[in-house]
C-alpha cells in the first residue's frame, strides 16, 4: 500500500493530477467498479482533499477527465512511483486488471524507471 508519508509529499496541484490519473486508469475500460470506486473515495481521505477538490473527484467519477488532463509525461519524475503504486492499488481493487488498465498500467511503468 502506498504510504500516507508518500502522499504527503505531493502539493494540491500533485494530488490533484493523481486523482485525475487514477481516476482515468478507472475510466479506460469504460466502467468503474464498485471496488474501484471504494478505492477512489479511500483515497480521497487519505489524501485529505478540501471540499472543493472532494467535487472535482465526484465529477470525474461521472465523467473521466479528459485525455489532456491526464498525460503520464507530465507527472513530476521524483513522484512517478507514488502514482504508480496508486494505479496499482486502483487495479487490485476489484481483483483484476482489464486490458485496458494493465496497458495503462504498463505505460506508467515504462516512464517510471
């Protein structure tokens, strides 16, 4: 599990992005799961979001952040692995990875070494 001293390091602007990335992983294979949700909303409190940024979250549930919000290029590299194992702990939650999301998956592992 990714550690909360992890999360920690990451700026609004950071958490914001992970979200968005986390979120969009979910969204790849065109349906979230209730274990994926269960995973978002876990870490929303773990990341201990504002009101505002809780919303933005709801609102990407429903409709994924679009593609430019969410290039892995422009994740901080000193953060890759953070987001990494948040993807990775998305993926796990409903038992299994879709193709989808283990190419999304792959892709954030590529940039992360």
């Amino acid at each position: 599990m990714t550690r909360t001293a992890d999360f920690a390091k990451l700026g609004p602007g950071e958490r914001r992005q992970l979200l968005q990335f986390v979120i969009s992983v979910a969204w790849s294979d065109l349906a979230i799961t209730a274990g994926e949700l269960a995973y978002v909303h876990r870490l929303v409190s773990r990341l201990h979001l504002s009101p505002e940024e809780a919303r933005d979250v709801e609102r990407w549930l429903k409709t994924p952040p679009s593609p430019e919000e969410v290039d892995p290029t422009t994740i901080p590299r000193d953060h890759r692995l953070i987001f990494l194992g948040a993807v990775k702990e998305l993926v796990e939650a409903d038992g299994g990875a879709s193709p989808e999301e283990r190419e999304s998956l792959a892709l954030l592992e590529t940039l992360s070494r």
